[in-house]
C-alpha cells in the first residue's frame, strides 16, 4: 500500500489533506489513553478509507499508530497496531461500492472495534503465551474483551455525533482538491498498417 501511494498521481492538496488526516487522527488519540480503548482515530481513519479510498485509508492508519506512539510509547506492538489502522481504512472503502450507508457504517465500526483487539490479541498470543494451543489461543483472544467493547462502543459514539458532519467536510474537500490526469490527444491521425 506504501509503494501505490507513492507511484501515484496526487495532488498536493490531496497530499497535504491526507497528510493532515493523519496528524489529526494521531493528535486525537494521546487525550484519549487515558479511557481505556476509547479511541477517535479508529473513527477518523474509518472515514478517510470511505472518502479517499484504500490507499488513503491505509497511510492514515498506519501513520496515526506510528506518531501516536511516539507519545505512547512504541514497542513491537506499533506495527501490529500499524497493520490493523490499515486494515480498518483499507477496508472501509468497500463499503460505497457496496453502497453501505449510516447503519452499516455504524455497524463496520463496531465490529472492528473486536477485530483490532483480536489482532493485537494475536500478536501478544504469538509473542508471550507457552505452549500455543487452542486453550491458550482462546483465552488470550478472550482476555481483552471488554476492551474492545469499549473500543467498539466508542466507534459507535464517535460515529453517531459526528460521522455525517465527517463525511460531508471529507468529501467536500475531496471534490474541491481531486485532480484528474489525461493523456494529452495526439493530433495526427493514427492509421493501421
């Protein structure tokens, strides 16, 4: 996903707007640690995958988790938490080609609220917990549930107060900064031979 933003045609706004997403979606996450799993920058990146699309969705997530931890505190985990944002931002947006609206966006929230647990829950699994087997897969996939049910109820608030307020700022800005590259016509006939 790194390598596909890179190779494409972006304009700078839409550089910079992304850019500003992130740092938005990570500043928004440090006054929020202190409520456990609570986090705004799960609702933020949901919203720039479905207005910008995958690759926008992605970068967001992945650089919230990586600034954010700069203040959290970084560890092996960055990059599980990197991976998960991603997911989140690549996966939402699916949902306007699948024309998925106000209650299914409510829903997506809540279930990636459990899914981003269960993929940390995989990493602490696959780095802490002897022997692996289903026991001990199941209770460590377990042992944080009611984080993430914090985790999922705060998406759903999040997105309930703002989320059509997010969506119309997104996508207006989205329409004012997207530009369009087409292959200038060649003005000589072109004749099969």
């Amino acid at each position: 996903m790194v390598f596909q933003y890179e190779t494409r045609r972006l304009s700078s706004k839409e550089v910079s707007l992304i850019a500003m997403m992130s740092g938005v979606s990570a500043v928004a996450r440090i006054p929020f640690a202190a409520v456990p799993s609570v986090q705004p920058c799960t609702f933020l990146i949901l919203y720039t995958g479905y207005v910008f699309g995958p690759v926008a969705g992605f970068m967001v997530g992945a650089v919230t988790a990586l600034v954010s931890n700069l203040f959290l505190g970084q560890g092996p985990w960055t990059v599980f938490q990197m991976l998960a944002w991603g997911l989140i931002g690549i996966t939402a947006a699916m949902l306007p080609k699948l024309n998925i609206q106000k209650l299914g966006i409510l829903v997506f929230g809540v279930l990636w609220g459990f899914l981003f647990g269960w993929i940390l829950n995989l990493w602490y699994w696959l780095a802490f917990v002897y022997p692996h087997t289903w026991t001990t897969f199941v209770f460590a996939m377990g042992s944080s549930l009611w984080f993430d049910l914090l985790h999922a109820v705060g998406n759903a608030v999040f997105i309930l107060l703002l989320g059509d307020k997010t969506m119309q700022i997104l996508s207006r800005f989205k329409n004012r900064f997207h530009v369009t590259f087409s292959q200038p016509k060649t003005s000589l006939p072109v004749y099969p031979l």
